[in-house]
C-alpha cells in the first residue's frame, strides 16, 4: 500500500514541479513589485513594505470599483442562475426537437467572449445599432438611445450581457444535475398523489442543492475574473462609470492610464486571496457533493 502511495505521488511530482515553477514565479514577483515603488517603465525603487496596499486604499477609483465589482457579480450570477434553472428544466424533459433545442443553447458557449462583446457592442451603438432601430421600428421610442455612452445605462447593459453570455455554461452544469436525479422518486410522488409545485419544491431543489451551489461558486471565479466584456464593452467607461476590479487592474498597470504598477500588483494579490478563497469554497461544495452521491 505504501508502495503504491510512492508511486502515485512520483507520478504527479513532474506536474506538481512544473505546476509550481509555472504558478510560483510570477506570484513571488507580484509580491516583490507590490512592495516596492516602480515607475510607470517598471523599474523597481525601493522597498515600501504597504504603501502601495494604503495608497490602493485611498484611492476613490479604487473602492469605487470595489463596490461596482460587488454588484457586477452579484448582478451576472444571480441573474444567471435564476434563468438558467426553468431553462435546463424545460431542456431535461422529453420533447420533440430536444437535441436541437439544447444545441441551440449551448452554442454560444464555443464562441470567444470577446467576439460576442465585439457583436453586443455593434448592436448597443446608439446611432446605428440594431437595438435602437429593432425599438423605433416598434414604436416603442423614437429617440436613439446611447445605451454606452451614458453612465446611467451602460453598467445595467454590461450586467445584463453578462448573464446572456453565462447562461450556456450555467446551463450545462444544471442539466448534468438534473439528468442524474434518480427516477423512482418522482414515480413514487406520483403515486402518493404530489402535485408538479410539492416535487419541485420538496424534490427537485434539494436535491438540486450541490449543482446550484457549484454553479454559482464557478460562475461568481468567471464573473469576478472576467475582462474581455466590460472592457470591449465600454473599456472602463463613460467615465470610470463601469470600472470593475480587473479593469482597474489594467488601467493601473498600463502607462497609457495610470501607470502604477506598484498599486496594480498590490490588487493582484488583492485579487489572487479572493480567488484562493472562492476555489476553497468550490472544493469543498464539490466534496460535499460527492460524499452526498456516493
């Protein structure tokens, strides 16, 4: 048995060595920059132990990104998982055109986030874009509305985007949940006479309990972690007004904004913590779940 406890961790050593030097590396070097001054060229100055973490601090675009990444994620995971859950429902029963059906909704899952911005933005421009005409074609207004170029609806827009694109992913991990509840305890509710509402609700959601809780612990590591929308989007803006954490990180690291990467790897490593946290939470949602189906 010992022998084969040998074996197996000589077997994962070149992976973990190599996993190590690949991870290790840049994390060191993202603790030594956010400990020292660095210009805008990178060069390193002196050390400064937590200045760069109370400068972080004291910065109103900072916290204010803070808070707008509060309700992104929020706002995206939410709503994603409150739509997706009728829709991988109504995806797990029989009906005619099923596998189309399916294929229909996890398709946009293969296409690159940045392309899909790259359309959403085409179809949000507010002089030639295809919801404003699809709208006063309607009737429904007759004025062009610059959905990104104003604050008030330029984040509630990007939200609303983000949830459209997660929902195929979502979407997946729900019917793999439902696909595996067992059969005879639907068949027994039915012959003891429970209504479609009392096996939804005393059924089907508890049962459902560890994908749902997989799903947002997943959706809130992709959400939180997400740049290609937001910045295709609208690139932080109009006015910082859709600035989340990652953009921010950008901005703070790149000369062409506000060039301090000193400030930027200290929310690296901000962020880093925060993402260590939420995979904890996912491995052991996940090993919960396994004890619970084994």
């Amino acid at each position: 048995m010992k022998q084969e406890k040998f074996s197996a961790t000589a077997l994962l050593f070149p992976s973990l060595l190599m996993a190590l030097i690949v991870l290790g590396y840049p994390v060191l070097e993202l603790l030594n920059t956010s400990t020292h001054s660095v210009n805008k060229f990178f060069n390193v100055g002196d050390f400064v132990l937590f200045q760069n973490y109370v400068n972080l601090f004291q910065d109103e675009f900072f916290r204010a990104a803070l808070l707008r990444t509060l309700w992104w994620t929020l706002g995206v995971v939410g709503g994603t998982v409150l739509l997706s859950f009728p829709i991988a429902m109504i995806l797990n029963e029989d009906f005619h055109g099923q596998a189309v059906a399916r294929t229909i909704i996890l398709l946009p899952w293969a296409v690159s986030l940045t392309i899909m911005a790259v359309v959403w933005r085409w179809a949000l421009n507010g002089e030639s874009g295809l919801l404003n005409l699809t709208l006063q074609s309607l009737g429904i207004t007759s004025e062009r509305i610059q959905w990104l170029a104003e604050s008030s609806t330029s984040f509630p827009m990007a939200i609303l985007i983000g949830i459209l694109v997660s929902i195929p992913f979502t979407v997946t991990v729900l019917l793999g949940g439902l696909s595996s509840l067992p059969k005879d305890v639907y068949e027994a509710a039915r012959v003891d006479g429970a209504s479609g509402r009392i096996m939804f609700t005393h059924i089907t959601l508890p049962m459902m309990k560890p994908f749902v809780s997989i799903a947002v612990v997943l959706n809130v590591i992709y959400v939180f972690n997400s740049f290609p929308i937001l910045w295709v989007l609208t690139e932080g803006g109009p006015v910082n007004s859709t600035d989340v954490l990652v953009t921010y990180l950008y901005k703070a690291t790149s000369a062409k904004f506000f060039g301090d990467p000193g400030k930027g790897a200290a929310l690296g490593i901000i962020m880093l913590i925060l993402l260590l946290i939420f995979s904890l939470v996912y491995a052991r949602i996940a090993r919960e779940g396994d004890e619970v189906r084994a």
